[in-house]
C-alpha cells in the first residue's frame, strides 16, 4: 500500500478486527504509518479474525463502509498441530494436553485465546518481541519452565516454528498450523472488483 515506486491497479488493504485503525496514533507515537484518511486509495478492505472477534469486526467494518469502501471478511481458524521436519511443517498425530506457549508477535493475544478455545491447557506463556530471532539459550529456558508446569510440549505458531532452531529437548516443539477462509460474500466481492479491474474476463 506505500509501495509508492510500484504501479499498482489495485490497492487492498487488510485489517485485524481486533485492532482498530482510527484509534490508533501515527508512527512514532503510534502504529500507522499513514493517516486513516488513506484509506481512500484503497477499492476494498478486508477484515481479518473476523469469526475470532465478531462485535469488533462489526465494529471496524460499520466504520469503513461509512468511508464508502466496500468491505470482505476474512476468516482465520485453526488447523492441525505440526512439527517442522526434513520435509517442511508436517502434521503430528499425539495432541498434548498442556502446553507451554510462546510467540513473537506484534499483537499475541489472538494466538493465547485461540489456544484456549481448542481445550488446550496452557501452563504457561512466553512473549518474544515481533520477528524475534530464536537462540538456542531460549529454549534452555523454555525447556525448564515446561518441565516445571508440567507441559507435555512447547506450542507456538508457523511463523515461530521456522525460525527455531535445530534444538534437541525433552519435549517436542510444535505449532498450531493456520487455515485461512473466504466467506461466499468476500469471493463475489473480490470477483466483482477484480472482473470491473479486468483482472478477471
């Protein structure tokens, strides 16, 4: 969207329901790196976590369409576990019980309840800053304080999982793999703009 030197024909923009833009201040005083009257430029938005945290995102969604901007919902919700292996992330069949969770992420509040909702027992969580780099001394901690709680596996998202590192440890690192759903109404929607773009014949 402030890729300014690349033509673009269309411009999207994608919103997490539980974080609302026109409260939020300017960079550095706040996260957006633009006003909210930019979102003039854009010919659609959509709304992550949509199903995660309904009343905000009619909350967010009510907002934009006042701008006169069409709106899509976008789904998030949970898939298998999996362990990252030679072959790439691959589904695991034993699902712990308890679990010790840790993320680096900019907003992991999402992630926590999420875990919540799928009867995990989380014994504990761990917060890393955004895009954190995974050294091995951090899971010497993470190990311990596991073991402590008496979790069955150390538990944190896909992004994460790539980024850790080759570590042997008494339990195994896993993530909650992510699936991604278009409602019917957000398809026609992105079918509508994309056919009136010439994108789509």
């Amino acid at each position: 969207f402030q890729h300014w030197s690349l033509k673009a024909d269309l411009n999207f923009l994608v919103m997490a329901a539980p974080r609302d833009p026109f409260k939020e201040r300017l960079f550095p005083a706040g996260r957006l790196r633009e006003p909210v009257s930019a979102l003039r430029r854009a010919q659609a938005v959509f709304i992550t976590r949509a199903n995660l945290f309904p009343e905000e995102a009619a909350r967010l969604r009510a907002k934009i369409e006042a701008w006169g901007l069409p709106v899509g919902e976008v789904f998030f919700e949970p898939g298998p576990l999996v362990t990252l292996t030679a072959q790439g992330l691959t589904p695991v069949s034993r699902r712990p019980r308890r679990v010790l969770a840790f993320s680096g992420l900019g907003d992991p509040v999402a992630f926590e309840e999420t875990l919540r909702r799928e009867g995990l027992e989380v014994v504990k969580t761990v917060r890393f800053t955004d895009h954190y780099f995974y050294r091995l001394k951090d899971f010497k901690r993470l190990f311990d304080e596991a073991q402590r709680g008496k979790a069955e596996a150390l538990l944190t998202t896909e992004k994460d999982l790539v980024k850790v590192p080759a570590v042997a440890g008494p339990l195994p690192v896993l993530a909650l793999s992510l699936l991604v759903r278009f409602p019917r109404k957000t398809l026609e929607l992105l079918r509508q703009i994309l056919s009136a773009a010439g994108v789509l014949s």
